[in-house]
C-alpha cells in the first residue's frame, strides 16, 4: 500500500473517530439535562412530602386548640351547676370533675405549645424545600439551554465531518472500498486498525507474514483475530 493510501486510511480512521467522539456528546446531552429533570423530580417529592406533613401537623394544632376549648366551656358550664347543687354529695362531684378536666386541659394547652413548635419548624422546611426545587428548576433550564446550544454546534460539526469523510473516501482504492463500506457501515470508527511492526493496533495480536506482504500491495487485509479492517501506520 503506498503512502498515500496509508494516509488516507489513517485520515479516514480519525475522522471516523472523531464523528463518533462528537455523536456521544450529543447523545450525553439529554443524558444531562435527564440528570437535572430527576433532580428536580426527586426534590419535588420533598417538598411535596413537606407540605403535607406541615398540613397534617397545623390541623393536630387546630383539633387541640378546638378540644381546649371545648373543655373550657365544659369547666364554666360545671361551675355555674355549682350554684344549683341539691346536695353536698353533688357539689363535690362537681369540683373533682372540674379539677380532673382542668388538669387534662393544662396537659392539652402543653401539647398545643409543643404541636404549634412543631407548625413552626416543619414551616420552615417547607420554606427551604420550596427553595431548593426553584433553585434546581432554574439549573434544570440552564442546563436545557446549553445543552440545545452545544447541540447545535455539534451537529454542525457532524455534517461537516460527514462531508469531510465523503470527499476522503474518494481516495480509497477500489481493491480497499468494498470491504471498507461493509465493515464502517456497522462498526464506524471501531472498523479499522492500524498495524505497526507486524501487530495490530486493534487488538494488539500479531498478524501473518502474509498479511503484511498483502498490506504491501494495497489489497485489502482484514485482522483475523479482531476483524478490523488494517492499514500500515504511519512512518512519522
């Protein structure tokens, strides 16, 4: 194979190469933008999770307060009963009745203060939450923005390559081309390898005197042990 042969297989090789560096980082785009989209999603169900813990927490606040009031009333409608007892037996009954609801009203005004503390802090962690999902949103949308800007860029840079490779294949021997469409076709920048010193760069096994004499005369040699197709590398 002469000089200019070898470097339009190696030229080939590194467009090819270089086409699919550019295809993984498009294809890596959505990948990243995904990353971001599950952050905010996760981050969501946080929030969300929050919220309703903070819902659920306000209205055990409010039933207690509704109870403590309730016992209350109860308390002044036993002491105005005071006032109309028939019998000592009665009178007495009343007031341990009353001191038994005031005591478990003292218990209950301690769990609205401790059910209120707990309004507050689960307050604030909504606070935070909420803040955390519009933070993540607003990378979220950063994120896409960039993403679609490299996207363009990279498949500018794709078709150009595409093109630069049509016009580089044109230089290919005819007795290389055949071989060369069907193993780029559906192996791409993984189709060829470079032999130096008698060892293929592909899989680095050693290939027959034979193969390299065929090397020699521009016909096409395909690595037995790897099925990349070879080229010389380069004298350089």
């Amino acid at each position: 194979m002469n000089s200019t042969s070898t470097d339009t297989m190696s030229i080939l090789h590194g467009i090819l190469k270089t086409i699919t560096d550019k295809q993984q980082q498009l294809e890596r785009g959505p990948l990243r933008v995904g990353a971001h989209q599950h952050r905010v999603d996760s981050l969501t169900t946080e929030m969300e999770t929050a919220q309703q813990n903070h819902r659920d927490s306000r209205m055990t606040a409010d039933n207690k307060q509704l109870q403590l009031k309730s016992s209350e009333t109860k308390i002044e409608e036993l002491q105005t009963k005071l006032n109309t007892c028939s019998s000592n037996r009665e009178y007495q009954a009343l007031l341990e009745q009353i001191a038994a609801d005031q005591m478990a009203g003292s218990v209950l005004e301690d769990e609205i203060l401790d059910a209120l503390e707990t309004v507050d802090t689960l307050g604030e962690q909504v606070t935070l939450a909420t803040k955390t999902v519009e933070e993540a949103k607003g990378k979220l949308k950063e994120e896409t923005v960039q993403v679609q800007a490299e996207a363009e860029v990279l498949r500018r840079e794709i078709e150009a390559l595409e093109a630069e490779l049509a016009e580089a294949e044109t230089s290919l021997p005819p007795e290389i081309r055949p071989d060369y469409d069907r193993i780029v076709k559906t192996r791409r920048d993984d189709s060829m390898a470079s032999v130096n010193d008698g060892i293929c760069e592909g899989c680095f096994q050693q290939i027959t005197p034979n193969m390299i004499a065929q090397l020699a005369l521009k016909e096409s040699v395909i690595c037995t042990s790897c099925g990349r197709l070879l080229y010389p590398a380069s004298s350089d």
